[in-house]
C-alpha cells in the first residue's frame, strides 16, 4: 500500500459484493497516480460470476430493503454522511492520489459527497402519496410511490465519490438497493465509500461496488432485466450507447451527460467578479467537469480589459502534485486526456486563435497542461463546438444580447450555462433564453445538494440531488378503490 492514510481499513482493493469483499478472478486493474505515473494499487477485477453474485445479491437486498420504515433508512443515511464527514481527510488523500485534483478540492468533494446523503435521508421520509378527486363517490384514487427496484449507477473518474453519492443516496432513500461501476481510473474512493457504507449499517447486498471493464460489466448491468434503472454520468457517446442497450429491456435511465458551458460577460458587469468567476468555473478541477465553463463570450466594449485580468488572474494559478501544500491546479486524470486538450488548443491556432497565456504541455509531468487562455475563437472551431476536458478558456466576443444567447445555444449540448450583469430585466430574459438545464447568474459554481442538476438537449435527462432527485428512483402506482358506497 502506497497511500498513508488514519484508518487504513479504508483502502481496499476488490469489488464489494452482498456485503463481501470479493476476488472472482485473477485479472488485476492498477490504479495510477497521475501527479507522479505511479501505480498505487492493485485491484481484482470482477468476472461474469461476480456480476451475476452482484446483481442477485442487489435484488435479493432489495426487497427486504423495500420493507425498512423511510425512518430508519434516512437513519442509515445519516450515519453513511457523519462516518463520510469523520474520514474526511482519508478520502480526500485517497481521491487525490487516484484522481489527481487538488486536496482541498477532495476535501470539499468529500463534504459535497456526503452532503447528498444528509439530504436524501431527509427526502427519505417525504415520499409521499396523494389522493385524488375520484369520478364517482363510491371511489378513491390513490397514487403511493415504491422503489424502481435494483439500479445500476455508472460513475466517472472526475468526481470520484460525489457521483457515486448522488445517485446511491437518492437509491437507498427510496428503498432501491444500487450496484455502482466505479471508473477504472478512480476505484478506491468508490470502495473506501463502500466500507464506510457498510460501518453505517448499510444491510449486505443494498450497496455493491463492481470494479472492472467496463466492456464487461456495462453489459451484464444493461442486459439484465433484474437490473429496473440505470444512472449514468458521463460522456455524451457513451451515454447514448446505454440508452440503445437499455431498451431491450426498457429499463428507466438517468443520463448526465458531455457539456459546452457557455460563460458570458456583458459590458454592465463588475469585471472583477466575472474574472474571479470565470477562473472558478473554467479551472476547478483542471477544467475537467461537465459544468465548467468551456467558451467565453465577452462582449465587445470589453474583451481587452476582461482577457488582460483573465491572463494575470490565471498566470497566478500554482500547478503541482495536488497533495502538495498550496497547489491550485493539479495534474489532468491521464496522458491521454492531455494530449487530447493539446490536440484541441493546435486545431485552434491552426484555425487562427491566439494564445494569450499557456497553451503547451508543462514539465512537471506527462499529465500536466498549463492552464492556458485562447482569444480569437469562432464559432466553427473545434474548441467552441467540443466538450474540452482541461484547464484551456477560449475567448469569443460579441457584439450585442441577441449575439450573446445565439452564440451560447449554437451548440448541441444544454448542461450548465452562466452569465454576469448587472441588469435586473436582462437578468430574466438571459436566463429564460439560454437552452440550458442550469443557469449560473453572477455566479461560477452552481452544485449543491440541493438544487436539480441536470441537462437537456445532449447533455442528457434526469435531475440529481433537490427535492425532484429522488424521483428519478421512484415509481408512481395508482390505485383505484371501488364498491366504497355499499
Ligand atoms: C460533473 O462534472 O459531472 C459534475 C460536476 C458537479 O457536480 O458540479
């Protein structure tokens, strides 16, 4: 073991299945550093037998799950977050380690995380009914709400614990048991949740943990037809590839899907505050969210002046081992992802952008990009039109409102969106005009566990976290009561 952490119980290496820790075969994943390209750990896959152990032990769970009093669940619920809260430090070493992005980044990953928990265990005990006008008085309508069953989650690597939060909280809540399929690249802070999982009171088999290839394991969960919902997060290709999978045996599907965040400044905006707005967004996590921003389009009057802070502001950004004291940007999750941002920042260039601050590999590793600032972009290059993944800000400008909304919808995608002003009425047109699930107004960071997070168009369906997430885990039964007036 590689990483020094209070409690090393919370470092495991083999999937989590009916409560066991399993090895069904011999074939090992080896989790990677990417601040430093060492190999961290081990982990034994999962093989088809396992698979099938999982999803039986989910549904056989689930059903006496079912049964518990919402109470008691949201009891479990809340314990899973206390022990989450009190291994704070041990996760978010663990997440820094496999993921890369800064530790105190992980530490506040670590208390989004578990903050889903505190909420849904809340939610747990609102699941209500209703009852309905009835067409003659010797009826009743009722609607109750019961689980979907046993769920399947397909977690990224980006968000290596609130993923997986998001969607096994709302789960459990609604008495559903959850098989997760971590990221290869980030599996031990799915496991070291699965442990704290179990400490809570978690019964066996409601929460498994599934590590493996995806080329494996996606199927079996897909092609199951014990398996009644599936939650995914993660690219738009991938995600439409389940959909199609899915539809042999009609199972539900939350999809949080690819983004192209549009972030516009208008020229009534404090500047300052977009600048420190914009550096949030676009550089959280190095720039590899779903939310951040991925184009920005500064109006006109000014571009000069909002690009001069955005260079210094971001000059200023400290790049290094995200374990080390005072890093801001970490490295990217693999040398693929860098050499895929580089390949977007070239096609730019080619196409005429400038670069007005980075926009080259760093020496501090082969996982490191400079954080980096394009101007010049148009609307056809690749940068404007593609998901980026990496810590580059490409700067449009516009020259008026009705630009400013046509350029930020000119895309196929409809996540998060944000935009500064000062102007009340433009405030409410802006927001109601941009083709988005989410809209940051004034603000860089719009995730909580309260609010519905959540896309349209090809960013996916669904909605995560709020008072709305827990739906997507429930199904409505209605039931008509006759024969009452005899
Ligand atoms: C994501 O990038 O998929 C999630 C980001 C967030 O929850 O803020």
């Amino acid at each position: 073991m590689t990483i020094d952490l209070s409690d090393s119980d919370l470092f495991k290496t083999s999937s989590y299945v009916g409560g066991q820790w399993m090895r069904d075969s011999s074939r090992q994943l080896a989790v990677m550093n990417p601040a430093t390209g060492e190999v961290i750990a081990e982990v034994a896959t999962i093989g088809a037998a396992g698979m099938l152990a999982a999803i039986t032990a989910a549904h056989d769970a689930m059903l006496a799950w079912r049964e518990v009093p919402a109470k008691v669940r949201a009891q479990v619920l809340r314990r899973w977050f206390d022990l989450m809260m009190a291994h704070q430090e041990d996760l978010a070493i663990i997440m820094t380690t496999e993921q890369g992005k800064t530790l105190a980044e992980s530490r506040g990953e670590v208390a989004y995380g578990a903050a889903f928990m505190e909420w849904f265990g809340e939610q747990a005990k609102r699941i209500d009914g209703d009852v309905i006008p009835a067409p003659s008085s010797d009826k009743r309508v009722v609607c109750i709400k019961q689980p979907v069953g046993v769920v399947a989650a397909i977690t990224p690597w980006n968000f290596p614990n609130a993923m997986i939060a998001r969607k096994a909280a709302p789960a459990l809540a609604a008495g559903c048991s959850i098989v997760i399929k971590p990221a290869s690249e980030t599996p031990l802070s799915a496991l070291a949740m699965a442990e704290l999982a179990e400490r809570a009171g978690v019964p066996a088999g409601v929460l498994n943990v599934v590590v493996g290839a995806s080329s494996e394991i996606g199927p079996a969960l897909t092609d199951s037809p014990l398996v009644r919902k599936l939650t995914f997060t993660g690219s738009t290709d991938v995600g439409r590839r389940l959909e199609q999978a899915c539809a042999a045996t009609l199972k539900r599907t939350s999809m949080e899907l690819g983004g192209n965040a549009p972030f516009i400044v208008f020229d009534d905006a404090d500047i300052d505050a977009a600048v420190q707005g914009a550096l949030i967004s676009k550089y959280r996590n190095s720039g590899q969210t779903c939310v951040c921003t991925n184009r920005i389009l500064v109006q006109a009057t000014i571009h000069d002046v909002f690009v001069d802070k955005l260079v210094a502001a971001t000059a200023e950004l400290k790049m290094g081992n995200g374990l080390d004291e005072g890093v801001q940007q970490g490295p990217l999750v693999n040398k693929k992802a860098v050499e895929d941002v580089d390949r977007l920042v070239r096609l730019s260039t080619e196409a005429g952008a400038r670069v007005a601050l980075g926009g080259a590999h760093s020496d501090l590793g082969p996982c490191y990009y400079q954080p980096t600032v394009l101007t010049g972009i148009t609307s056809e290059m690749a940068v404007f039109r593609n998901e980026i993944f990496g810590p580059v800000a490409p700067v449009t400008s516009f020259a008026d409102e009705a630009e400013a909304i046509a350029l930020a919808n000119d895309t196929e995608f409809g996540l998060a969106s944000y935009f500064y002003t000062r102007d009340i009425g433009r405030v409410w047109r802006v927001s109601e005009a941009l083709d988005y699930g989410m809209v940051g107004v004034n603000e860089g960071i719009i995730s909580n566990e309260m609010a519905p997070f959540g896309g349209v168009k090809a960013s996916g369906s669904g909605r995560e976290g709020s008072k709305y997430g827990i739906d997507d885990y429930l199904e409505i039964k209605y039931i008509l009561m006759g024969g009452l007036d005899r």
